[in-house]
C-alpha cells in the first residue's frame, strides 16, 4: 500500500507540474533528453535495413551486368594484336556511331577495335588516342560472309545492322555467325532475324559488341599490313 501511495503521490505532484509554465518548458526541454537513446537506436536500425535494401539493389543490378574482357585476344591472334584501350568519350552523347578510346599503344588508321566481337576501325588517329567508328554508326559498311554456308554481303551499319540484296533462296539462318570478309576470325555478330521479300532476302545483324557495356577494348592490326 506504502509504495501506491508514494506512486499516485508522485503522480500528482507531475501533474502539478505541468499547471505552470515554467515547469512545462523545464520538462519539455528535459524529455527529449531522456529518450535520446531509443529515437537514436531507432533510427540507426532504419538506417541499417536502408542501406541493407541499397547492397541487395547494387548486387542485383552487378549481377545483370556482363563484364566483357577481351583476354582472348592475344591467343587468338598473337601477331595482328598491338594492345589494349580503354573508352574515354564520344564525340556526341550517348551515341556510340563514334567513340573516343585511349591506347596502351600507337593506333594507326584502319586498326580493328575488339571486344568480344568486332567494334569498329580507327578512322582518326593521335598517337595513342583514336577515334573509332563504329558497327552502330549509319554510314558504316563492310562486307562480312555466313560462317556456316560462306553467303556473303554487304553490311550497313546502325542501331539495328543490315544486310540487303541477299539473293532469295539462300542458306542464310536466324542464328548464324558473321565474320568480316577481308578479316577471318573477327566475328560480327550473329543473324537476329531474316526478312523475306523475293528476290532478296535482307537480314538483320545482332552485334555481338553490346555498347551499353562499355569495355576495355583490342587493338589489331589489318590483314593487309603483313
């Protein structure tokens, strides 16, 4: 009984308090105080599953992304091969038409650009630093032939590669591997879709260089040059 009584004591005498004004203000100042401890526990857990959600977030998105490295590079071709570049700008944004790459090595106009598939040639060159256009610039053309049946054309380049004025009737199929024709073994890309339209097939290229990515880059040497 003892301890009620000093209880509902205390409990008037609190209410009291807060009768005047002084008192309130001497409380409100004091409270915030007392239970610093908790609102600074609570906020630090938030903080911990926020930055818990941005680590998953970050692991998701790394795990999407396909990092390609060109180490095969020198094996595949140990004399055409000059080095390694690195992208270091466009000449308009986001447009990979042109691209701006920094090499371990002196460029030379007409160098093929690698990465995991054929880029595009060295149009400007500065010493190391090069100007390459690319697959995926509209005036772009080469010709490339079908790994599989050897049909050859022309190829325009673009967001999307073309191949145009494919007789009809040829052994051209969705999937097949394109090489460029004055470069065996620099692989293109592979065939997306075949549109018929008799007397010509036209074809549409799926780069095997995905440009969102961007990448660390070889350098080779045109056949020509041995």
């Amino acid at each position: 009984m003892t301890n009620l009584y000093n209880s509902e004591i205390i409990a008037v005498l609190v209410s009291l308090m807060f009768l005047f004004p002084l008192s309130r203000n001497i409380i409100g100042n004091v409270i915030p105080y007392i239970f610093y401890p908790a609102f600074f526990v609570e906020n630090s857990i938030s903080d911990i599953f926020y930055l818990k959600m941005q680590r998953d977030e970050l692991l998701r998105l790394k795990s999407e992304i396909r990092i390609i490295f060109p180490v095969d590079t020198l094996l595949a071709y140990p004399v055409r091969f000059k080095g390694y570049c690195h992208f270091s700008g466009w000449n308009s944004p986001n447009d990979p038409s042109f691209i701006k790459v920094l090499c371990d090595s002196v460029a030379d106009e007409d160098d093929i650009l690698w990465a995991s598939g054929f880029v595009g040639y060295v149009v400007k060159s500065n010493g190391r630093f090069a100007e390459v256009q690319t697959l995926l610039s509209p005036e772009f053309y080469t010709m490339v032939v079908d790994k599989r049946s050897l049909v050859m054309g022309v190829m325009k380049g673009g967001s999307t590669p073309t191949i145009e004025f494919i007789p009809y009737g040829s052994d051209v199929k969705q999937g097949d591997t394109l090489y460029l024709k004055e470069h065996p073994g620099v692989y293109v890309g592979t065939v997306k879709f075949l549109i018929l339209s008799p007397p010509f097939i036209t074809i549409k290229v799926e780069p095997l260089w995905r440009y969102e990515v961007w990448t660390k880059f070889s350098l080779l040497r045109p056949l020509e040059r041995f």
